[in-house]
C-alpha cells in the first residue's frame, strides 16, 4: 500500500500534506514500528510534540527510514509544538533547537503555539503549586510569536502556526504579525464541526488542522460522553459505503480540505485511514454528517480554565 496523498496549499507557498500521523499518547517500544507502518504506507505528514514526551523516539524511526532509503528528509512534513512552559521569548529558540536535535533533523516544516496559555517555567512541564493547581505564567503570546518568526528567519522553521487559539486570539494575532499563522490546529469532527472558527481561520488565509477527527475515542471521562465512531448515523454511512466508521469521519473532514493527524499504533488502522482518501461522500451525506454537531468538546484543557487566556470561554 502506497496512497498518493494530496497537499493543502499554505499561505507561504509551502504544502502540507492532507492526512498526517499523529504520534500522541503511544509507548516507546511502539514508535519505531509505529513510524515505519506508516511511512511505508505512504505517510509523509508527522505530527508531534516536545509535551508528548518521544520525540527521540520518533526521529530514530524516521532516520531509520531515510537510512533504508525508502523516503527523503525532503519529502517529509515534520511538525512540532511550543509547550506553556517554553513560551517566554529568550526560550523558544533553545526548546526548537533541542525538538531539532531529538528529531534528528536541521529543520521543520512547521512549529506551533501548542496553547495559548503560558505556564510557570523551570518547574517541569506540568507546574502546579502545594495544592495542586496549575501555576501559569504572565507572558503575551504575541511576544512569543515574534520569537518563532526569528526561528524562520534563522531557517529553523519553514512555518509557523497556532494551536488551540480562539477568535478573539487570532485576531489580536494578526494585527502584531509579521509572518502569518499558517494554521490553527484544533479539535474538529462532526461533533464539533467548528464552521465559524474554520470561517475566521479562513478570511486571515489560515487553514485549519484537525487534531482528534475521530472524536478522540478512548478519552471520553466516562459514558455520558458521547463516541462519535459509535453514532448510528455515523455507523449507517459505515455500511452504505462499505467504509469503517474512522473512514467517514476521516473523509467528511479532507473533503473540506482540512488536514487530519489521527494516532494509531496498528498496521492495519494506520493503512485503513489513509485508505479514508479513496471514496467521497455525496452532499446530502456531508450535511448529515454537519447535522451532528453538538458542540461536544473532549479536549477541554481544565488545568487551566482559570488562566486569562483560557481559549474555551468564547463561543469560539
């Protein structure tokens, strides 16, 4: 299996690949494996972060796969992510410079704000105090964006972009850059379809990344939370178009040209969700899938629900 897969065009000539890899929440025994399945079967997109804690192991699986000459670093689109603790100005550069070295690679395609929330720093990555609440930190995520554009200005970085950034925090955004955000990756599926945010991202010549198109199953808190791959509606178009659940959620977003990064650890499901490029879904079952929408948000980053720059307090 080796699936062409189509780019999305970014706003500073670059392409990013429409179906990515994500590489959260897996063992380290599992990346190797995990890396090699999936450049094998076609992946080129990768997606990670310093925060999910593998990013060594992930650079030894990609050079494992240039070394066995079955993909170039040039052919690669390699992401990473600025965690809280990092976000003061004088920090970014030395945290990219050391995602570079743990990736093996002089470059990435592309580095985001993981949030907008900056953390207490020098503390670990997940600071709290004697009672066990999240220490944040008082620093403008508009300095820390000035400090990324340094990054590309040195070429460390082709891109740069947001995560987890709201309306209002976009806006303010834009009006202080000088590189735009390329996107803003944020939790979409059809339970959280995310057409107004996608509109605005839009209007400023940003794409959105989805992160969680399957509605991120396995870390609903419990059952009253809702698992998109499970919806009966989700499940007819399953067998209407012979097609698992994962794959209709998959298409119903890269037919709106929004690119996604799910997570597998099995050969089979990471093959089965770039296989999601292979059919298309009629308008009428688009919409049906749009009609889903309840605002179900899983990733609701409660830690810091308290922090002034608190993304989920807007409508969006």
């Amino acid at each position: 299996m080796n699936i062409k897969i189509p780019t999305v065009p970014l706003n500073n000539g670059y392409e990013m690949p429409i179906m990515g890899f994500g590489t959260y929440s897996a063992t380290p025994e599992e990346f190797t494996r995990m890396i090699s399945d999936a450049i094998n079967a076609g992946y080129r997109h990768i997606d990670g972060a310093m925060f999910y804690g593998n990013e060594v192991d992930v650079g030894n699986g990609i050079r494992q796969k240039i070394e066995e000459k079955i993909v170039t670093r040039e052919e690669l689109f390699l992401v990473s992510k600025l965690w809280p603790t990092f976000m003061s100005p004088h920090l970014v550069e030395p945290t990219l410079r050391q995602t570079l070295k743990d990736l093996q690679t002089d470059y990435l395609d592309l580095y985001l704000i993981h949030w907008p929330t900056a953390l207490e720093e020098n503390m670990g990555l997940i600071p709290k105090d004697k009672d066990g609440n999240l220490i944040f930190k008082n620093v403008d995520f508009v300095n820390t964006w000035k400090a990324l554009e340094n990054c590309v200005s040195q070429g460390l970085v082709r891109s740069i972009g947001i995560s987890n950034f709201n309306s209002q925090q976009i806006n303010r955004l834009m009006k202080h850059c000088t590189i735009k955000p390329v996107t803003n990756q944020i939790e979409v599926h059809a339970y959280l379809n995310q057409k107004k945010l996608i509109e605005l991202c839009r209007q400023h010549d940003m794409i959105v990344t989805s992160y969680g198109p399957l509605g991120r199953p396995g870390f609903q808190k419990d059952a009253s939370e809702p698992v998109l791959i499970l919806d009966p509606k989700v499940i007819e178009l399953s067998e209407k178009y012979g097609r698992t659940p994962a794959q209709i959620v998959l298409r119903y977003l890269t037919m709106q040209n929004i690119p996604v990064i799910p997570k597998s650890s099995t050969k089979a499901r990471i093959e089965e969700n770039l296989a999601s490029l292979e059919f298309d879904l009629t308008p009428p079952d688009m919409a049906a899938l749009d009609s889903l929408d309840c605002g179900y948000r899983n990733n609701k980053w409660e830690w810091a629900i308290n922090h002034p720059e608190y993304p989920f307090s807007l409508p969006y």
